[in-house]
C-alpha cells in the first residue's frame, strides 16, 4: 500500500494527523446474504490537488477586501449624490475583472467563508434603496442592458468565470406611503415598472443575487430611536422583502445614511408587529475597505463602504472607489488575496499575529502561514485555550 501524505492541524487544535490517498480498493458484501456481491470496477484514483505555488500566488487572507456602495445608475455622464453613470459602472466591473477580483456574497464574506480561485481577490457589490437604474425592464419584460442588473448578467455570460454575486438593499412598499421596489425616479420613456416589481424581486434571488434589509422608511434620525422603534424600522424592512420573496431569510442590513441607533444591539436581532429578524452584519456608508472578515479589526455590525463619488468629488478623488482601488493596486501587501480554499486561511508568518484566533475556531476555518516558499500548517487552538479576541 502508498501513501501521499500531509500534515494539517485539525481546526480543534488537535495532534496532527495524516491525509492518506490509499491506492489499494476495497470490495463489499451484503450483510446477512451467503452470496458475495460482485466486485464493483475500480474507480479512478482522484487527482491530487496541485500545491500551492506560493511565488505566483502569495495569498494574503488577512487583506482587505473592497465593498462598493452603489445607488442609481444613468444614461446621464454626471455624477450625482447618488446617482453614477452606467458606463462608468461598466468600466468599473470591467476594471475590476481585468484587475483579478472576483464578487462573494455578503453574507459568505461576514461567514469568513470566501470562495474565489487561488491568487485572485474577493470584491463585494451592494446597490441601496431598490432604484430603477438598477433593474430596469423594457417595455417587452427584458433586463434593460444598461441598468446594473443587465450589466452584471452581460459580465457573466461573456466571462463565465464571474459569478453573478452581489446585495441589494431594497426599500417597498410595505409602509403603502413607498413606492414599489425598482420603480423610481420614474422615466417619461419607460412607464409601467410598476408592474415588474414583483418579477424583478424573483429574478434576483434566482440569479444568485442577496437582498438585504435596508429598514421601513429610511429615515435619517435612527440615533435618536428608542429601541422598540428602530426594531419596528429593520423588522418593517424584512416585512417588507417577505412581502415579494415569502419566507427568504434576510441576513444583512445597511443602515441608511450611515446613521447607526443608539443600542447597537438591535442591530443584531428584534422583533416587532409579530416578525423576528436576525442580521449577520451590518453595513456603513463610507469610506474605505473593509478588513478581512477573520482581522482582529474585523466588527460584523460596522462594516465600510466605499463609494464611487458624488456631486462634491468624482471618481478617484480621495475615498471614492477608483481611489480605494488603485491605493490596493500599488500597495498589494494590503489587499485580500486567495488561497483557493474556502476553509483555510494562509497568511505570511508575521501576519497571523493579526487574524483573531476564536473566530478561526468557531467557524472551523485552517491556519497556514508561509515564509519565502515554504507553507507551515499553524496551530489553531481549542476553545478550552481562551484565544483572544
């Protein structure tokens, strides 16, 4: 009998142990018959999964990971408050694919899960308030080309290898004072989106896209809610999204404006008018790059931003997104990059001083570290060991 052998710390802190590719087969008999079942044909051994080439790739898991904020997109070429060019957003996700990023779910990225290829960058793109320029229709029910939603199924189909990910923080008309999600600001040219609400809200969640809670009203003095409000306010906003997609489990919030509420608990769970809620992450409004979702730095209800730009500075002035972008460019040791592995997290050695070891533990993840070429499996501890925090 051969072996291959690695070793690997268990992510309990255990001794090591060793992963065996066993060449020889195994036949099998049926309990409780005299008659021996045939031997089934050998099945090909797996291939054994190529090593990391830590020159080409060195992966850095302990990077920061850019979360664009974006709102309206338009025909226009001015960049408004919240409003933003759809070619410029274009030129974006081109840029952003030329540039070896790769879009993950929110929610996986607040998991620690981040499943990209080896040597590429995990980017996250929100869109809030559930505006027209982001889903449009055309009068024959196609996705329009130049709203975000055609964009990013354009980007899909022509590079396979770009998943259709991204959040949409959507407001309804739960509170019937609202508009429908996706229908405003309302254009002369394409009435009726009204009627497509419901088809875009389905259409999303069958792409592969998230919706998020973005609250009831969007109203700008959270801070000044009492707790019972605020909870009525996230509560409305998952309502709100069950009103289209009954039973979908909304796990993120992005709270309008940036204005956090006083009780920061609430920002994790509530329930009002007979709704629970229960958020996995939070998300500002500005203005740099989020931090590994495994930093010491990393707060799941305070998440960064970035945007492209508004009515006071355009795009690559100084905390807009094409700023952010290509501070990372020229300055790589600071940029998330993958190992290809999604339950491992592989860093330089004097990098891991920076990871938190109990989020490490409690969501199962490995720890390698590497100096020069060579990968070190590192030692996550055991809960009983009181890793910091």
């Amino acid at each position: 009998m051969t072996a291959n052998k690695e070793k690997i710390w268990d992510n309990r802190g255990r001794a090591p142990f060793l992963l065996l590719a066993l060449a020889a087969g195994v036949t099998a008999g049926c309990h409780g018959h005299t008659r021996q079942a045939a031997t089934p044909p050998r099945a090909a051994p797996a291939a054994p999964a190529p090593p990391l080439d830590l020159t080409r790739v060195q992966p850095n898991e302990g990077g920061q990971v850019p979360i664009l904020e974006y709102h309206n997109l338009t025909a226009s070429g001015k960049v408004g408050g919240y409003e933003y060019p759809a070619a410029e957003f274009r030129r974006d996700m081109e840029w952003l694919y030329a540039h070896g990023y790769r879009p993950v779910s929110l929610a996986d990225y607040a998991k620690g899960r981040i499943d990209v290829p080896a040597g590429l960058s995990p980017v996250i793109l929100t869109f809030d308030d559930a505006l027209v320029g982001q889903f449009r229709e055309t009068a024959a029910g196609k996705v329009s080309p130049d709203c975000a939603v055609g964009i990013l199924e354009d980007m899909h189909a022509r590079h396979p290898d770009w998943p259709l990910r991204a959040t949409f923080f959507v407001l309804t008309d739960q509170d019937p004072k609202m508009p429908k999600p996706f229908t405003v600001p309302h254009e002369a040219a394409l009435p009726g989106q009204d009627g497509f609400a419901q088809e875009k809200m389905t259409h999303l969640v069958q792409d592969g896209f998230e919706i998020g809670d973005h609250t009831l009203h969007h109203h700008l003095g959270m801070r000044r809610m009492g707790d019972a409000q605020v909870e009525a306010e996230f509560a409305g906003g998952v309502a709100g999204i069950h009103r289209y997609l009954p039973g979908y489990d909304v796990q993120t919030l992005a709270l309008p404006y940036g204005v956090f509420p006083r009780n920061k608990k609430t920002l994790v769970a509530g329930q009002s008018g007979g709704l629970s809620y229960r958020h996995l992450a939070a998300l500002d409004a500005g203005w740099y790059p989020a931090p590994s979702p495994l930093s010491k730095t990393f707060k799941p209800y305070r998440i960064p931003r970035i945007i492209p730009g508004d009515e006071h500075t355009r795009p690559g002035s100084l905390n807009t997104i094409r700023y952010w972008l290509a501070y990372l460019e020229t300055h790589p040791a600071e940029k998330f990059v993958s190992d290809g592995d999604p339950n491992t997290y592989t860093v330089t050695d004097s990098a891991a001083s920076g990871l938190n070891e109990a989020r490490l533990h409690e969501g199962g993840f490995q720890l390698r570290t590497y100096s020069g070429a060579r990968l070190t499996a590192r030692r996550v501890p055991d809960s009983g060991e009181a890793p910091q925090r």
